[in-house]
C-alpha cells in the first residue's frame, strides 16, 4: 500500500523533470522545418525532360494531371529524308486538390521529368490556384533535393563506368602511340 | 427496411450550391462601422486568438491533432482548440473527406457558429473530393455546402502545411473589413414571446420529402 503523497511526488518529479528538459517545440513559421528526407511536398516538372508520352496521366489515381500537346514536323537532317514529328507540351498542370499525393506518376515518367520536391507551403485562397500550371511546376523544380548519395560499396553508376572505360581506353591509346614515337625516334637517331 | 415502402426512403439532401450561401451572417454595427485604426486593433485581437472548432472526418484529423501538440503547437499562433462547440468557436477545421449524408451536419455546425467565422479547409478531400472525387456518396469539396477561406493542400498536409494556412488565414484577418465581409444588415430581432421548444430546437435540417408523385 503506498503511503499517503506518493502519488502527489511522483507528479511533481514528472514536472520537474521535464521542467529541466528543453522544449520540443519546433518553432515552424519562425524557423524553417527539419522535414524527414525523402518528404513528399509537391512535385515538380522538368519541362525539358518530358516527351508527352502520357503515361504519368494514364497512371495517375486521382486523374489529376492536366496535359496538352501538338505535333511538330522537323525538318529531316540528311537530304532527301522524310521529315520527323515531334510532340511539343502545350500544357502540364497537376490539380493539387485532388492529387493523393502517392507518387506514382514520378514512378511513372521514364524520363525523370517528374520528381518530389519537399516544400509545402502552397495553401490557397481560391481553389482555383491549387492547379498549378507548367510555369508554376518548373519554378518547385529549383527546390528539388539532389539525389541521396550512393551506399559504401555499391557498384558504380553506369554513366560514370561507361565514361572511365573510355578514359581508360583513350589513355592506353594515347600512351601507346608515344611509346611507339618515341621507340621510332630511338630507331631514327 | 421495406424497399416497396416510398416513407422509407425518405433521405434526401440539399442541393449543393457552389460558393457562399446566400445568407452570409451578420455582425454588430460597432465592428462593422469601426474606423480604420480601431479596426486594425480589432483586426490584431481577433486574429490571435481564433477558438478552433476540429470537424475531423478522417486520417487528415490526425494531422490536425498533431498540430496541436506540443511539437508543432498552434496555441503559440493563438490557434486555441478548446472550444466546448461550434457555438463558441471562430475557426473551422474541416479535416477529411466529406460525405453526403456528413454534409447536413457540416453545414449545421457551420450555421451555428457565431459570425464572423472562417472555414479551413484542409487536405484533399476536403478541398475537392480528392481520391474519391468518382464515389457516388462523396462531396466533392466542402466549398459546395460552405464558404472556405483557405485550402490547405495535402493528402493529409504537413503539420507545418496547416500552421502556414492558419498563417494565410490570420493575414487575410489582418487585412479585411467586416463590413465588407458581412454587407447585409443584421436581422430584425423579434421579441421573445414564448420559450422555443425543444421540437423546435431539434426539427430536422430537411423535412420529410413530399411523396405524392411516387405514390
């Protein structure tokens, strides 16, 4: 049985307690967040990546991505070639409204033309302003995050093996031709 | 339930209306005709401290309760969540997705609020029906039953994201006019004759619907 004020100490030595610890209180409006990476705020459209192939559009849950295009000729590049089509963006907007927020049309894009950009700060006093438009799009793509970096012993990104191959390769060329010059030079003299 | 008997079925729902009812409320003639330097003194205490009325609906609540905790904290912004009920709040929280058959009630705790009142609206189905913007029993936003003053996007939004549209809300505050706001004149005030009663109080937002042409 415990005795009479038990109860009572125990209360104060929690108010105490967390008297002496320091606040957890992230001070938001005045201090910028500490977001979890990988933060899912909005995402953003790298115009130039993408080939209006639709496929974020057709995936998309909600149906809240808004796309138009045209087809362009371009001119053929040899002569007496037929001359190529190409599909130019007119508009890409995303319904901020309806989007779900999943990710699936950054999933989606083969072209990396999507990607999430952490920022959140877009609430709105018309409802009409929450479908951002591919001028809006492109302004969050500047908030994007770099990529994570890659794990101690993984494998080198293809990229940068394929262009250390051929340095490789260039130089032993390289080399191969000044031994060979300098083994003519021996033989000249 | 007899599906034969036309009484049985007798839900029936406003007909949603996009923007602001037609009745928009009243306020006194003292904040209504205040000149500018009392109006702003007005303006400053009003927003700090909004008395938040939570309508939670969904998972989207759950933000907003986590908004209210320590971490994030709106009390700091003068965002107070301890309003017994709609009657004593200024600020509605309309947090998830918002059904037919919710609607009614949505719009009767927004009629019961003192004026001038404000309406956030937050995450998307709130905003537009969001995910189930394609279900037949959803509301597509909350715009279609009462007026919003901010819509916070998200599905749920940040914690932050709500703080930053409390924020949006408390500088809209800052920056109207209530006679602006409220241009009608306040109602007529009838001498109380007798004691409402309590069938009054409690009748039903719609009345039973006439069934003479089913039957």
């Amino acid at each position: 049985m415990s005795s009479w004020g038990s109860g009572l100490i125990r209360g104060l030595r929690v108010t105490w307690q967390n008297l002496a610890r320091r606040s957890v209180t992230a001070q938001y409006p005045d201090a910028p967040p500490e977001l979890p990476p990988r933060s899912r705020g909005v995402i953003a459209l790298f115009e130039e990546n993408c080939t209006v192939c639709m496929l974020c559009a057709r995936e998309c849950p909600c149906w809240c991505i808004y796309i138009d295009s045209h087809k362009e000729a371009v001119p053929p590049v040899e002569e007496g070639a037929r001359e190529r089509s190409t599909n130019v963006l007119d508009r890409f907007a995303i319904d901020y409204s309806l989007c779900m927020y999943c990710g699936i049309c950054i999933e989606a894009c083969p072209f990396d033309a999507l990607e999430w950009s952490p920022e959140f700060e877009y609430a709105e006093l018309d409802i009409r302003d929450l479908t951002h438009e591919k001028d809006r799009l492109r302004e969050w793509m500047w908030t994007v995050p770099a990529p994570p970096g890659l794990d101690p012993a993984a494998a080198e990104p293809k990229e940068i093996a394929t262009a250390q191959k051929a340095a490789e390769k260039a130089a032993a060329a390289s080399q191969g031709q000044a031994a060979e010059e300098t083994r003519d030079d021996g033989g000249g003299s | 339930m007899d599906v034969n008997n036309p009484r049985a079925a007798t839900v029936d729902l406003p007909t949603p209306s996009v923007g602001p009812p037609a009745d928009t409320g009243h306020v006194g003639a003292l904040s209504k005709l205040a000149p500018e330097p009392a109006r702003y003194v007005l303006n400053w205490g009003r927003r700090y401290s909004l008395w938040v009325f939570n309508f939670g609906l969904a998972c989207c609540a759950i933000e907003f309760i986590a908004t209210s905790m320590a971490r994030h904290d709106f009390i700091r912004l003068g965002v107070i969540p301890f309003a017994p009920g709609p009657r004593q709040a200024d600020l509605m929280v309309v947090s998830g997705t918002v059904t037919d058959k919710m609607a009614p009630a949505v719009r009767r705790l927004y009629e019961q609020m003192p004026d001038p009142k404000y309406v956030i609206s937050f995450g998307s189905c709130s905003n537009s029906g969001g995910p189930y913007w394609d279900s037949y029993c959803v509301t597509k936003g909350v715009d279609q039953i009462i007026p919003v003053d901010v819509y916070v996007p998200g599905c749920p939004p940040r914690p932050e994201a709500l703080l930053q549209g409390i924020l949006k809300v408390q500088d809209k505050i800052a920056a109207e006019s209530l006679g602006d706001r409220y241009p009608g004149s306040p109602p007529e005030r009838e001498p109380l004759r007798k004691r409402l009663s309590a069938k009054a109080l409690l009748r039903p937002l719609i009345g039973p619907k006439d069934h003479d042409d089913v039957a």
